[in-house]
C-alpha cells in the first residue's frame, strides 16, 4: 500500500516536473490566432471573441461538445430504466425554503436571460446561462416543489435533443446555397447564433438538470446505499 | 465542390438518426436502420466516387479557413475507415435487430447509442484538427461506455466504470498534449503542426503525453486491463463493435499524428519502445487467450494480442528506407481492416454459439459441430484471417509487414509475426477440438435466427475476400498519405 502512494507521488511528480519543463522551455507560435480571429470578426455575427470562435468560427466542436452532452444524458437513462425502483421524491418540504424559492427562481431567470444575451459582447452565452437554469431546478428539486411536468418523458426527450436538433437542422439549411456546413450567410449570421443559443441554453439546462434527477437518491451516501433491511442487521 | 453533401451527412445524418430514435418509440428504434444504413451507405460511396474522380480533399467547415476555422480532411485513409465502419456497423446493426429481441430493455437504449458511437468515429475518421479530434473521441467513447453498461448487471456497470475511468484517463492527457502544442505552435490544424512543429521539449512532452492518453484508449499491453471486461461482458453485438472498430479510432489518431510530426520529431527510441510493447501484447494477449475459459473472454484476449501487431507500424516507418515504410503502411492499414472483419466476425459468431449451446464456457461446446456447423464455420474462416493463413487479409497483412522488416533490417519482428501467429492457432483450435469431441451434453441445442448466422459469415467471408483482392483497397489507402505515396 505504501509502496503504491509512494509509485503514484512519485509519477505525479515526474508528470508536475515533465509539465513545467514543457511550459518553461516552450517556443513563441508563430501562427498568431488571436490576430486572425480579430480580422474575422466583423463576418461572425457577434461582437465576443469567445462567443464567435464557439458558435461560429469552431462551432462543429460544439456541435459535438452539445452530442457529448445528450450521450450522457442517454446512458443516464439508460441506467435509470435498468433499475427497477422509481425515483423518490427527494428534499426537504420546508415552508421557508419554498418562500425562498419564490424569491430566488425569477431572479435566477433574469440571470440566465441576462448571461445568455451578454455573450453576443462578453462573456457568457448558452453554456452558462444553461447552468444556471439547471441550478433553478436543482433547487426546486431539493426544496420539494413537485416538478411532475419533468416528468413527461417524450417532453423531456424533445426538450434534451431541441438544441442539437436546431443546431443541426440550421448547419444542414445554410448548405442549401452550395456552400460548407455549417457557413452561415453573413447578414443573418446574428440571428441564427441567437436561435442557436436559445435552444442549446434550454437543452443544456434539462441536461444537467436530468442528470442530477437520474441519480438515484441514495447514491450520495454510501453508507445509506445498502437496503433498508441490511441496516437493521 | 465534390462531396458537399456527403461529407457532413457521414456525422450529421448518425446524430440525426440518433435524436429522432430518442424521440419515436421503442419499438420503432431498431425500425431506423432500414432509413439511416440505405442512406449512410450512399454517403460513404459518394465520398469515396469523390476520391476516386478528384482525389484527396480539404472539406473547410463554416467555409473559413484552417487554423480559423476546422478543416476535415477527405483522403485515402480516412475513407477507407468510413468504408470500413459502415460495412461493419452495418452488419452489427442487422445482427442486433434480431439479437435485441431477446434484451428488451437494453434494446431500446442501443440504438441512439450505436447513432452517437456511429457518428463519434466518423467524425474522427475525418478530423483534421487535433482538439476536434479530442472532442471526436468524447463522443465516440461515452457512447460506447453507455453500449458496455447496457447489460446493466453490477459484472457490466463495474466493467463499464473501469472503462469510463480509463477512456477519461487517456482522454485527459491527449487533451493536456494538445493543449501544450497548440500553446508552442498556436495551431491545431494538422497541416499547420506538419509545418511548424520543431524538436524541442515542449513537443516531447506533448508527445509522451498523447501517445500514453492513446495507448491507454487503444488498450495496448500493458495498459490493456480494461479491455477483456468491457469487450468480453458487452451485449455481443457491442463487443464485435468495440473489438473492431472503436479501439482502431485512437489507433489511428496516433498513426495519423505519427506521421504530421515527421521524422525530425518522433524519436527512434519511441518507436522501437512501441513495437517492444506490440510485441509484448502479442504474446501475452495470445498467452491469455488460450488460457480462458469462456469463449467471448478468449475473443477478447486475441483482441488485445492483435492490437499489438499494428504496433509494429512505428518501428518500421521511423528511420527507414521509404519502399519499407510503404510496405509498412500497407500491410499495417490491411491488418486493421482485417482485424476489424475478422474480429467482429468471430465476436458474432461466438455470441451464436452461445446462444446454441446456452452457455458462455467454452467446454460447453462439446459436440456442438454437428448442430452448428455454420457458426462454426465462421468462427473458423475468421480465425484463419487472425492466425495469418492464406489468403486471407490478415494474410496479406503480415506477408507485407515481414516484407517491410526484411527491408529496414529489424528481423527481430519476424519473431513476433511468426509466434504470434501460432498462439493465435493455438486458441482457436482449442475452441475447435472442443466442438469435434463427443461428449455427454449434446442432446440439445437452440437454433439461433438465420440473420444471425448469415452476418457472422458474409463479415468472415469479407475478411478472406479482402485478402485476395488486397491491391484495390490498397491503392485508395495510399491516396493523398505523408508517407510520399499520394
């Protein structure tokens, strides 16, 4: 057991001083991205760099990046369906929480709304609006609102594949001129982002939020993870 | 521009197909395949009619130009593994229709899952951009995790955990590989690393790095462990899946990579080590094998002993005379599509003898060449193609390769082709002595459907053919290669 911390410290930090050679001894690229990402900005249809290179200039990445995510949620269900016990109803049914909650839930709303707008002209966009509109379900989750309207599983389903199935369907339209996937005509380059974005925040948030449902209740704690009768052993 | 279409419809038309089986009902998901396999065959021709008539092609996404934006690359070598995993996929999802039927509930998660995998390893045949690559394998690999867990049984969740763990691993450090050449070289476009990448310690590093995140994806010995769980406790038509075409994807990002950097900058040293550690897979992936027990876990084993022959590629390419690098290439590319054949031949058809005997022992197949002499026939023509025999592809390949070690002076490999190719014997033929004696338990065996069988024998019966016709696919895996062959 010892010899095997000490194997492990060991290769850390061989791979540590390995990485900080790496860094130090590093050559200045003579490509310069950043320069050819300013030049091309005025045809990207946004004003951030970030959101540009996500959506526009690498968005086939992202595509995948949101596929990425939907498999997780696929294999999440898969899962769940093997089990044969129905998610619990979880949380605390505690009337203070739920008077925060009515507070906390449309100002978390403007956020994500307000994260998903700022990302044309700062940072921000679909991935993080998405979590923050997860985190609002999370929270009703755990403040024991019934959320039975999650609950429609083809809803669900369409909800989780909408941002990909926009993002894909708009990649797929643009070709119709005879040009690349993906090339989106300059003028209305704008506005298929935001489409884009609006969908992929509302399914980026049902995935994270689906992945925290799935998860049976008791897994947090494995000493709760054994059947009841085992615990009166 | 040749292949407009089709190149983006061999990625989009599988994620496609893989939201709307979310979408319909479960009895209609497995009803996809007779739209998505017409139509991903079709695309899969185009592309290569397209490299047939304009060779070699830069397919430039969004219209912008590399390193702005990503380029995917339309050359020999990647659409002879489009070809490939069509043709194999293909066969898989045919055989799973019918398999399926008897697993219900993982049924109606394997085919959004099969579109996702589909869609991950075209998408990496194609990539020409080392992040997109990364992000290729994520696709790829989370789908066929979630393919291993289907089985759901604590055996295929904790199989399926290791290999999550270890695909997360390798995944972690190819991206800080990238992450450190795309700091040095301010690129992640191939064709821009090819020009500027240099010999220094930053690019060693990034080097050791991917190479050890790839070995680790591709289960080369010794980082194997992963393999024989996941690849031999998978629903079977996942493993034949897995074993022939999803460790090939990391394979090939490695090969690919191998040759951008050049001579300058992949060491000797490195590969000879490589070849080393094919070797090592060879023998003890064989040694394994014969030693098992069940019959999917030895098909597993002979999995992780014919990795290590595409290992010999870097050792043979690296420092050589380039008519011995070229046979190299050649018999290296032939031994992978062989392999993909011959090992998703003998995964299906192991899973029919299964289900004719009911049981995964192999010393339950006693006799059971006088109820199944089909599956057993093509439980052999595809073992002839891993044992090397003429002529079959894994013929073809290792006649190639001992040609190309002949050539660059390395007779040591020899060895390795040669004993591998009789351990490779050996664990066949244990399965075979097993099915010609007569025993006790042979009152009673299930007909498998027909479907099953006949899959099993057209990928054996493929993986013989593409031996004897080897020059045609050859010809369009040379095509547009860094190798100076295009």
């Amino acid at each position: 057991m010892i010899l095997r911390i000490v194997l492990a410290g060991l290769l850390c930090l061989g791979v540590t001083v390995a990485l900080g050679w790496a860094v130090l001894e590093r050559p200045m690229p003579v490509e310069n991205l950043p320069e050819r990402v300013a030049s091309a900005m005025p045809e990207s249809g946004v004003e951030h760099p970030i959101t540009a290179v996500l959506l526009n200039f690498r968005s086939y990445d992202t595509l995948l990046e949101i596929a990425v995510l939907l498999v997780a949620v696929v294999v999440a269900l898969a899962l769940r369906e093997a089990q044969p016990d129905q998610p619990e109803q979880m949380g605390l049914d505690n009337p203070l929480l739920r008077a925060v909650m009515a507070w906390l839930l449309p100002l978390i709303l403007v956020v994500a709304g307000f994260l998903l707008w700022a990302g044309s002209y700062q940072p921000g966009g679909a991935f993080q609006a998405g979590s923050v509109l997860a985190a609002a379900g999370v929270l009703l989750r755990l403040a024991g609102v019934t959320t039975n309207w999650l609950d429609n599983a083809l809803l669900m389903r369409a909800g989780l594949a909408l941002g990909l199935l926009t993002f894909l369907g708009i990649g797929l339209l643009v070709m119709l001129p005879g040009v690349p996937f993906l090339t989106y005509p300059a003028a209305h380059a704008g506005t298929l982002i935001l489409v884009i974005e609006l969908t992929l925040t509302l399914s980026i948030g049902l995935t994270l939020l689906s992945l925290f449902r799935l998860t049976p209740p008791y897994a947090d704690d494995p000493d709760d993870a054994r059947p009841q009768e085992d615990r009166n052993l | 521009m040749i292949g407009l279409w089709s190149v983006p419809l061999l990625f989009a038309l599988p994620l496609a197909l893989g939201i709307l089986s979310l979408l319909v009902v479960p009895a209609w998901r497995p009803r996809l395949i007779f739209v998505g396999l017409p139509l991903l065959a079709a695309a899969s021709l185009d592309v290569l009619a397209g490299l047939a008539t304009a060779g070699p092609q830069v397919y430039r996404l969004g219209d912008w130009i590399a390193p702005l934006g990503i380029n995917l690359v339309v050359d020999g070598l990647a659409v002879g593994m489009i070809l490939m995993t069509t043709l194999v996929a293909t066969l898989c999802a045919l055989y799973a229709r019918v398999y399926l039927r008897d697993h219900p509930p993982a049924s109606s998660f394997f085919w959004p899952l099969l579109w996702f995998l589909w869609a991950g390893m075209n998408g990496i045949w194609l990539a020409e951009d080392i992040f997109n690559l990364y992000v290729g394998l994520e696709v790829m690999g989370l789908a066929a995790v979630g393919m291993v867990a289907l089985r759901a049984t604590p055996q295929a969740l904790a199989a399926a955990m290791r290999y999550l763990l270890a695909a997360l691993l390798g995944s972690l450090a190819y991206l800080l590989g990238v992450a450190l050449l795309y700091a040095a070289y301010g690129t992640l476009s191939m064709a821009g690393l090819h020009e500027a990448a240099t010999n220094n310690a930053t690019t060693q590093v990034a080097l050791a790095l991917i190479i050890l995140g790839l070995l680790l994806k591709t289960a080369l010995f010794p980082l194997h462990a992963w393999l024989p769980p996941a690849h031999g406790g998978a629903l079977t038509p996942v493993s034949a899946l897995l074993s022939a075409l999803v460790i090939k994807a990391s394979f090939y990002i490695l090969l690919r990579l191998w040759l951008v950097l050049g001579p300058e900058v992949t060491p000797e040293l490195t590969a000879q080590l490589l070849g080393v550690l094919g070797a090592g897979a060879v023998f003890y992936g064989g040694w394994m094998a014969w030693r098992q027990h069940h019959l999917k876990q030895l098909v597993a084993y002979s999995t992780v002993a014919q990795i290590g022959y595409l290992f010999l590629f870097f050792p043979l390419v690296t420092n050589t005379s380039p008519e011995a690098a070229r046979l190299a290439w050649d018999g290296t590319l032939m031994m992978l599509v062989a392999h993909a054949l011959a090992k998703a031949a003998l995964f299906l058809s192991a899973g029919n003898l299964i289900l004719a005997v009911g049981s995964p022992q192999i010393s339950h197949l006693v006799g059971i060449s006088r109820f199944r002499p089909m599956s057993l026939f093509s439980f052999g023509l595809a073992g002839v193609s891993l044992m090397g025999l003429p002529p079959s592809g894994g013929f073809t390949a290792k006649w190639l390769l001992l040609h190309s070690a002949i050539l660059s002076g390395q007779w040591w490999w020899l060895i390795v082709l040669f004993l591998g190719g009789l351990l490779s014997a050996a664990y066949i033929f244990k399965v075979f002595r097993m099915s010609f004696r007569e025993g006790p338990q042979i009152d009673r065996s299930v007909t498998p459907p027909l479907t099953l069988d006949v899959v099993a024998l057209v990928l054996a019966a493929s993986a013989i053919l593409i031996g004897l016709f080897a020059h045609l696919p050859l010809h369009w895996l040379r095509m547009g290669s860094v190798l100076g062959m295009g």
